[in-house]
C-alpha cells in the first residue's frame, strides 16, 4: 500500500496562534540567483521549519514576553528535555526582519530576536484550548520555563484586583494549574509584576491561591 492521496485533514478546536520560529544559525549569502531568475539575498536555517512540519515549545530558551513582543516561540521536536510534540506550522513561514544582505552567520538566538532577524508561522498547538497573556503577580520562588506546566496557579486576590487573569509562581505539585508557559520569566524580588504568555491545555485544573 503507498500512501493515501484522500484528504484528512478535518476541522478541530485547538487554538492556532502566530508563533516565532527558532531555526538555528541563519546563514546569509549576499547574493545569488532565486529559482525565478531574480539576483536577491538568499538565507539557509541551520534546523528549518516549513509548513506542515511537527513542532515543540522552545523549552530552555530564556526568551521573555517583552523580547519576543509577546509571541511564544516554537522550534523542533526532539528526545531533549521538554521538547515534545505539541503541534504543527499551518502556514508558510514569513519574515519578519530578514538579516542584513552582507553575507554571513548569525547563530545568536538572543541576537537574532533582539534584531528581529527571525521568521513567525501560524501554528496549530493540539490540546490547547486558550493561549492568553496573563500578569505574574509574583515569582519569587521559581524560574517559569518555556513548556513548563508545573509552577504556576490562579491568584484569586490578584485576579480580581487588577480585573485580569492573575498568576502566582508556586513550588509545583499540588499547587500547580497546569498552565504551560510559552514566554520565559526568571525567578524575580517578591511582589513584582509581570506579563507571561500561558497556553491552557484540556483538561487544565482550575486550582486558585489566593
């Protein structure tokens, strides 16, 4: 049997949001010819995504709601730690910023966001309800890591202070809600406020602190 050529692709209610896309090392010839005759810059990815391919959430890179202009970042499924299937591109991949056309290498993450030398995708995140930004009343007690579904919970008192969804950092079990982070935030001074991207997977626990 050879593979199908029926459609299956069928409709679903997981959320599809634009992500940023952590290809590796960008390498930049300064000029070449393009398949249409054209005489441009031409750019390679060291680990390339394209439409259709599985994704992970960028677990370990410490990329903050602020640098990433409020997007979460997606990268390859791999064996490492955290970064397991989570989803698809269902989009072409489009610049944001393309490099500069001088050739070269720019194999900083850190760099490369800063400069907004990234490509951003729509990707379909499976088992996701809601993806939402939400205030970080504290987090005094963990680093919240990109993928991490274990340190966070709904500040009740918070929440209804500010009239927005408030989180609290936690020390994981029973504590946590189950929230997966798509946004970077370091173990801060107690009581400072910040802004997270969260994804809300089915069968998220509803649990409160207050």
């Amino acid at each position: 049997m050879a593979e199908s050529t029926i459609a299956g692709d069928y409709e679903s209610k997981c959320s599809v949001v634009p992500m940023i896309l952590s290809e590796g090392t960008i390498t930049v010839t300064a000029r070449a010819y393009s398949s249409r005759g054209l005489y441009e810059t031409v750019a390679t990815f060291g680990s390339e995504l394209r439409k259709g391919d599985p994704i992970a959430y960028a677990y370990g890179e410490k990329i903050e709601y602020e640098d990433t202009k409020g997007l979460g970042m997606a990268t390859r499924v791999s064996t490492t730690t955290g970064r397991s299937f989570r989803g698809r591109i269902v989009s072409e991949p489009r610049w944001i910023h393309a490099p500069p056309t001088s050739a070269g290498t720019y194999p900083s993450l850190d760099s490369n966001i800063s400069n907004s030398y990234f490509r951003i995708a729509d990707v379909e995140l499976w088992g996701v309800t809601k993806v939402h930004a939400v205030k970080i009343t504290t987090n005094a007690k963990n680093d919240i890591m990109v993928g991490q579904a274990t340190s966070m919970a709904v500040s009740a008192a918070s929440s209804y202070a500010s009239h927005k969804i408030c989180i609290e950092d936690t020390s994981g079990g029973s504590t946590s809600a189950g929230f997966m982070a798509l946004t970077y935030r370091r173990k801060a001074t107690a009581g400072t406020a910040y802004t997270n991207l969260i994804a809300c997977p089915t069968g998220f626990t509803m649990t409160v602190v207050t």
